[in-house]
C-alpha cells in the first residue's frame, strides 16, 4: 500500500511540477507584452465579482454566486469547492440523517474535526448522539449569509481546535441606513421533480439608524428514495441600531420546524415499492415509519465598534433545539412505539478586538465561551464547557512577505452520563457524571511571500506555508457518550501538526491558479471500536468491574493524511467564465488496529468538479456544472481468530454527474418591480446512476424552474 502511494506520490509532484512550470513560461511570455506597464494587479486575488481567492481562504459572495437550481442552505453554495465533498444520501432532502454521515465533508473529515461559524463565532450543539451531525444546515437559508468564507486547515487562531480540515464561516449581511421607509424586498418561488417546492420572501429596512430584516422559507420534497419526505419552514428576524461611531447593535432569532421521514429498506425480495429506487442497507421497514422532527430556535445578540483601541466585535448567543425520533419496533407482545425525544441547549460568546498598529502590523485578541446542555429527563446537565483565549498578529516582515501568527489556549470539560435508562450504572465505581477536563496550548502560523520581484515571469504569483499545531479534545457527543455508551471516560485528545504549501498565481487576464498540497499526522486519532472491543458486558461476556466500555471508542497511534487540492478559474472572454477544482486525498494508519481499517475507509480519492457561465445572449445566461467522484473503497470486517481480521474491500463505483440551466432576465426594472429572473434546469442531465452515501441510491434526472423578483 505504501509503495502505492509513493508512486502515486510522485506522479502527483511531477504532474504538479510540470503545471508550474509551464504556467510560469506561458505568465513569463506574457509579461513581454506588458513589461511597459508601470504597475499589475498583484497577490493572489480572483477578479470576478462572485469568487476571490487568497493563499489563505476562499470568499463566496452569496447574493451573486450562481448555481443550477435555487439553493435551499448553504451547502448548495459551497458544494463545488475541491476542499467540500458532498455526502448526503440524497441532494433533495437538506440535512438527512441517514446512517449517521454528515451532509458535507471538509478535507475528509465530519463535523467533529472542522468548524462551521457564524460571524467567526463556532456553531455547534451538545448532541448528535451517534452522527455527527453538529451543524444542522438546513437550519441556514442562504439569504441570512451575505458572505462564505472558507478556511482550508487548522492555521487560524481565531477558531476551536476542532478546526482540523478548516473552518466555514458564515458572515451575515451588515446594518445599512435607507433613505426612504420602504423596504427592500425579494421574492423567490422554485418547483422541482418529487414534488419539491422551495419558497422564500425576505425584507430588509430602517427608518433612521434603526434597522430590521425579515424572511421566511419554505421547503418540502416528497424524496427520491422510499419513505423519504421532507418539510422544512424556518422564520427569521433581526433589528438593529448602527451607532453614529460606524458601529452597530443587532438581535437577531430565528425558528425552525423541520419533518424528515428517513428512508427505508425497498428490497424486491420483501415488501417491494417499484416505484422507489432498491435500498437494502437501510436498518429500517416500512411498518416502522421512521422518522426526525426537529424544532429549533436561536438568538444572537452582536456588537460591533470601532474605537481608538480597535474593533470590537462581541457576539453572543443561546439556541435550542428539540429532536424526537418517531418509529415502531417488535417485541413478543406485538408493535410498539419506540419513539424518544431529546432537547440540547447552547450558549457562549465571543469576544475580540482587531488593533491596526500601522498598514504592516494588525492583531487580534479574544476569547470565547461555549456551554451545551442535555435535557435527558432528569436534569438539564451541562456536557460541554469551552474557554478559549487566543491572539494573532498579521505582521508585514517586508513588502512582499506577510507572516500570520497565533496561539489559542484551549480548555475543554465533558460530562460522560454513566447512567442506564433504568438508574443502574455503567461503568462500576464511577459516579452517574463522569467529569473530565483537558487544557493545551496550540500555536498557528502561515507566512505568505510573493514573488513579483524574483523575475518577471513570476509576477502575480506567491508561495506560503502554514504549520500549525493540532489538539482536538473529546468535545462533542459521538466521542463521549456514543450509542448512549460511556467511552467518553477512557478517551483522551487528538493532537499533531497540520502542513499547507501554496502556490497562487494569475495566470493571465483575471484566471486565477491555486494549488494547495496538505500533510497532516494526527496522534492518538479517536475512533469507534464497537465492532472489535473486549470490554462490552453482555452475555459471555465477563468484563472486569470498573473496565466496562474501556475500548468502545480508542485512540488509534497515528493517521496520516496526504492531500492535494487544484483550483484554476476566470474568464476565457468576457461572456464566458469557468471554474475547474480538482481534489485528492489518502488516509493511512500507521498502526495495527482493526478500527483503524474501517474509521478511514469510504473515502474518495479523487475529485473533480467544474462548470462554464456564459452569456448567450445580454440577458440569457447558461450553466453547466460537472462533478466526478472515483470510486470509494468500504472495508469490511470478519474475526478469524483471536485478535486476528480479515478485510474484505467492497467499491462503490465512480461517477459523473451534468447539471445545466438556462437563466433569462425578464426585466431589470418594470413598474415597481426589479430583477425578474426565470431559471430552468435540470440536474443529473444523463440520468447517471450513482451513490453519494453507499447502498443509497442519489437523485436520478430531475427537472426545475425558478422565478425571483425584488421590489
């Protein structure tokens, strides 16, 4: 396997190597045409107006981003960057639970080892139970996001140590005085296959300095898959005061009730709905009618003030939300109802303040508290408490080399419930909370140099590299209480170190290239062991007292990851734009447990993804988006003998998927309206057959249309 990869390894350079090179003498032979000009465009910024790129991170601007179809969160926005793999079962049912994966991936990893925010503030809650599933988008229609950063690795102080693939930070749009007290409104209606339906309004307005905004969406599907509906309705609301200093004061609360049946087995051997594509590895049958329901509500209060010590920025927040699972089981007496409720509470804040020293040196220091709750029918019971205090500085060594330092301070206390649904303990001696705590330090760099004055064939082109420290505690549910387990008491952090070499270049007119190689060594890597653990009591089972659950999860020695990420973009003319982004990652665990075979499996190794936009006619735009995944490889297990395995490895076959749309502008103003926007489309063009999830079947063909409005 190592051999493998190392030929592998080195193909990859010299593809790489070759890239640059020739991308060098084609930007060298171009500056001889331009070598009269007294200045170029330099750095490693994007032209177009929807898309910047930087070494560091990758900026979406959500209002002028334009997808096939009508965005329902913003995983629909984000999908098609080479660092977001896309995992949902289906693309028709927003934040699906199926088999417990999370809806999108960062580098590889869930939701437990990469940091979704709000306005730099970390969005997460105390469950998940066995998923991940830390951040429900569903809950985050795009048209509360003015802004998506995107933060490739663990580089920036600013953001948790769970921060290990990088960190999405959502940015919300800020206060703005209006001139007149009408109010600016959008309207949005979109129609799709499976009978999907995905309606939206949102308002924005003020009188004086005060502010308020308001929307509303709605969504629901009737699902591809059997059993697989979804109805989706999420309120907003926001006021405000912009302070005469440039600041500003918000509040803002939203609400969310969401229906998600989850889908089941459709075997043509037993119980067959021709209708319905086959799924076999559902744990569920049509008589349980399985499903999630989910309500949610959030409050955020935000303060921001410049000042003659900096900008102040303090955001605080308190969310719920309420999960009941409703489906039937058997037993000797017959069906029953198996149904259970939970309800998780979070709340914390972050504060900081970013000091402009001069143009060459800027900091930023802060802290943030995070606190979830567990309402489990006895008491609300804290399970995770967060202190962090961080500081950065942005220092301008020389005009063409910039050095971001940082170090985080990082204190993490859990909560492990050790109590059986009848009272009894789990784990013998230890109390019914078993409290852990863990503190550590994580320092964070990311020195960028450009190389303009190298030589002329190197203008517009820098190299960085970031090296930063990783530590990751057991913060969230699946690490310390999975399955309803105790493991949390035995597990112990993560830490290592997480490598980015990029290279950034304008290649000509406003193409951008970014390549980004990432390493990381990741030690003492948590991982679930249920399938291999010793000390599970049970029947035959004798465990020693006090050693229950001791390797329910473990920490694997070592996991290695390699990963290249390509994104090359721009304009070929000027009515015809295109994107190309290219990924590939490998996993190896560098010691001998079985669980390390099965924790780092079904993964892709290669990515692909591109798209063309062009104006056909002055109002008449066309999309075409491309996505290809090779195959994934899923190891399956079997016990030979003492202590000794046998992997079986089962594929899911590669795929290519087509998606197009033709966009017309009806008007740009008529009467009191402006902006009338009329978008067919159709994704999956040639019916390809494919998995996103294994043993679910994705979205075959479907067909849309989509008007928007303002006034």
């Amino acid at each position: 396997m190592k051999e493998v990869w190392k030929k592998q390894n080195r193909i990859i350079i010299k593809v790489f190597a070759g890239l640059c090179l020739f991308l060098t003498g084609m930007a060298g032979a171009e500056e001889k045409k331009v070598q009269r000009l007294d200045e170029v465009v330099v750095t490693a910024d994007r032209m177009d107006e929807d898309v910047t790129h930087t070494p560091e991170k990758t900026t979406i601007d959500v209002e002028t981003y334009q997808t096939v179809g009508t965005p329902q969160n913003i995983c629909d926005i984000i999908r098609n960057q080479p660092v977001i793999d896309f995992r949902g079962a289906t693309d028709l049912v927003p934040g699906d639970l199926v088999d417990g994966d999370d809806t999108i991936f960062m580098r590889g990893f869930g939701s437990n080892r990469f940091d979704t925010a709000m306005d730099g503030s970390t969005l997460r809650k105390s469950g998940g139970r066995n998923t991940y599933h830390i951040v429900d988008y569903s809950l985050l229609p795009p048209f509360l996001i003015e802004k998506v950063e995107i933060l490739p690795g663990p580089h920036s102080a600013l953001y948790p140590g769970k921060s290990i693939g990088g960190v999405v930070n959502l940015v919300t749009k800020a206060p703005q005085k209006y001139d007149t007290s009408k109010p600016d409104m959008a309207l949005s209606a979109s129609f799709k296959s499976y009978d999907t339906h995905n309606h939206s309004i949102s308002l924005q307005g003020g009188a004086g300095n005060f502010i308020y905004d308001a929307g509303f969406q709605k969504y629901a599907t009737d699902g591809y898959l059997r059993n697989a509906a979804s109805d989706i309705d999420t309120v907003f609301g926001r006021i405000g005061y912009i302070l005469s200093s440039d600041g500003y004061l918000t509040l803002t609360t939203s609400h969310t009730r969401a229906e998600r049946e989850i889908p089941i087995r459709n075997d043509p051997d037993a119980n067959y709905d021709d209708g319905h594509p086959v799924v076999k590895t559902s744990s569920y049958e049509e008589w349980q009618k399985p499903e999630w329901d989910e309500s949610a509500s959030s409050y955020r209060f935000t303060y921001h003030q410049p000042s003659p010590i900096g900008i102040w920025d303090l955001n605080a927040y308190y969310s719920e939300e309420n999960w009941e699972k409703i489906y039937f089981r058997k037993n000797s007496q017959g069906i029953y109802d198996a149904s259970w409720e939970t309800e998780w509470y979070q709340q914390g804040g972050k504060l900081q303040d970013e000091i402009r020293f001069s143009d060459n040196h800027v900091m930023t220091i802060g802290a943030d508290l995070g606190q979830y709750f567990d309402g489990d029918g006895r008491t609300d019971q804290k399970r995770i408490e967060i202190m962090s205090g961080f500081v950065q500085h942005r220092w301008r060594i020389i005009p063409r080399l910039t050095l971001t330092a940082g170090i985080r301070y990082e204190d993490v206390s859990i909560w492990v419930d050790n109590t059986k649904s009848n009272g009894d303990i789990y784990i013998s001696g230890r109390p019914e909370w078993i409290e852990r705590s863990w503190g550590e330090w994580s320092p964070k760099s990311f020195l960028t140099y450009e190389l303009d004055d190298i030589a002329a064939g190197l203008r517009d082109t820098s190299v960085s590299l970031g090296i930063s420290r990783i530590w990751k505690a057991p913060d969230w549910h699946g690490d310390y209480n999975p399955r309803g387990m105790p493991a949390g008491a035995w597990t112990e952090p993560e830490h290592g170190i997480g490598c980015d070499l990029v290279l950034s270049r304008r290649v000509s007119d406003d193409i951008q290239l970014k390549a980004n190689y990432a390493y990381y060594e990741i030690k003492d890597y948590i991982a679930h062991n249920w399938d291999y653990a010793k000390y599970t009591p049970g029947s035959g089972n004798s465990v020693p007292p006090g050693m229950e659950y001791k390797d329910w999860l473990i920490n694997l020695d070592k996991v290695i990851r390699h990963g290249l990420e390509i994104q090359l973009s721009g304009h070929l003319t000027d009515d015809l734009s295109f994107y190309l982004g290219y990924a590939y990652q490998t996993f190896e665990n560098q010691g001998d447990e079985p669980a390390g075979e099965t924790e780092l499996d079904n993964q892709p190794e290669n990515r692909v993804s591109a798209g063309l936009r062009y104006h056909l006619f002055e109002n008449t735009l066309l999309l075409l988006d491309y996505k290809y995944e090779d195959e994934q490889i899923i190891q399956k297990s079997e016990e030979i003998g003492q202590d000794e395995w046998r992997f079986t490895e089962i594929s899911t076959d590669a795929y290519h998927v087509f998606d197009l749309a033709v966009q017309q502008t009806l008007f740009k103003k008529w009467g009191f309206l402006n902006n009338g926007i009329l978008k067919l489309y159709t994704n999956n063009l040639f019916d390809e057959d494919y998995e996103n999830l294994s043993g679910y079947p994705a979205t075959d063909q479907t067909y849309g249309v989509s008007l928007s409005l303002k006034f």
